[in-house]
C-alpha cells in the first residue's frame, strides 16, 4: 500500500473501475495523492502488478461490514440430549419424541440416549428396540446420523434435523 510498493512499473486501475494504464509506482502515488486515495496492491502476482487507486479506509470498513452481516446470518447448529431410562411408560416416551421433534423442527441435532442401571446392563438389547422405535417415531423430522452405540452405562444415537440439510 502506498510508499510499501516498491515495483518499478505497475499497472493501475482508477478508483471507478477504469484503467489508466502502467507507469512507475511514483506516478501512480502521485496520481491517487493528487485524489487524496490510497495506491493498493490488489495482484501482485500478476506482470506487472495490478494496484488500484482506492480510499483505503473506507474499503476496510466496508469489508467489515460484510462480515459482521455474515456472521449474524449464519446458523449455530446445537446438540440437544434426550433422556430415557430403559423402562419408559408410553406417555413419557410420547413426551421425549414431542420435544425431540421440537429441537429437530428448531434447527438441532438430537442426542437420544437411553441409561441402564444395575441389572439393566444385561438388556441392552431392549435399549436398542426403545431407540429403534424412538427412530420410527422422529422419521419425518429428522435421519439418523449415528446409529445407536453404547458409551458407558448408555446407548446413544445421534438424529439430524430434516431441515438443516
């Protein structure tokens, strides 16, 4: 950016997109000094480079700008957890699937998890069959992302949202 270019011959662009040409680096620092801008650097990889008369700061704002915007536009996809012990009573598994579908239709990925205690260890197959039906229930909504695997003393399976994809 300005005196920081030290190339002898440079070709410049105006500040409204028009080519003035190549000529020295002095003269193109002449000419965006004489329109109180900036002389930027914007291909230097070219031959010559290619460097554009511009209001430097106001670029930088600008830029900023832009990417604050598509900060805020941007989703954060969040992982909620489901709960369920492995002798649930059908309302409450009712219960479970209502708000799974709830953060599913939100945007979320869903961590359904079903915890064994005790002598429940040795039934992990019904843990399977309790997710398994918990799956059928949230088809609409969302797919299975990761398939139901135990991690300790539960069994968890991980639902993508339908709507996120």
């Amino acid at each position: 950016m300005n005196e920081e270019i030290r190339d002898k011959e440079i070709r410049v662009v105006g500040n409204d997109g028009s080519q003035l040409g190549i000529m020295s680096a002095k003269e193109a620092l002449k000419l965006a000094a004489e329109q109180s801008l900036d002389l930027v650097k914007i291909a230097p990889q070219a031959t010559p480079p290619v460097c554009r008369i511009m209001d430097y700061g106001k670029y930088r704002y600008e830029q900023a700008k832009r990417e604050k915007e598509a900060r805020k536009n941007q989703k954060i996809v969040d992982v909620k957890e489901v709960r369920m012990s492995l002798n649930i009573d059908i309302h409450d598994f009712n219960t479970k699937v209502n708000q799974a579908k709830k953060f599913l239709n939100g945007g979320d990925k869903v961590k359904v998890s079903v915890r064994f205690r005790g002598r429940e260890m040795a039934h992990t197959e019904m843990g399977n069959g309790l997710l398994e039906r918990f799956k059928e229930a949230c088809v609409e909504e969302g797919t299975v992302e990761k398939s139901p695997k135990m991690e300790g003393r539960s069994l968890a399976m991980f639902i993508a949202s339908k709507t996120n994809k």
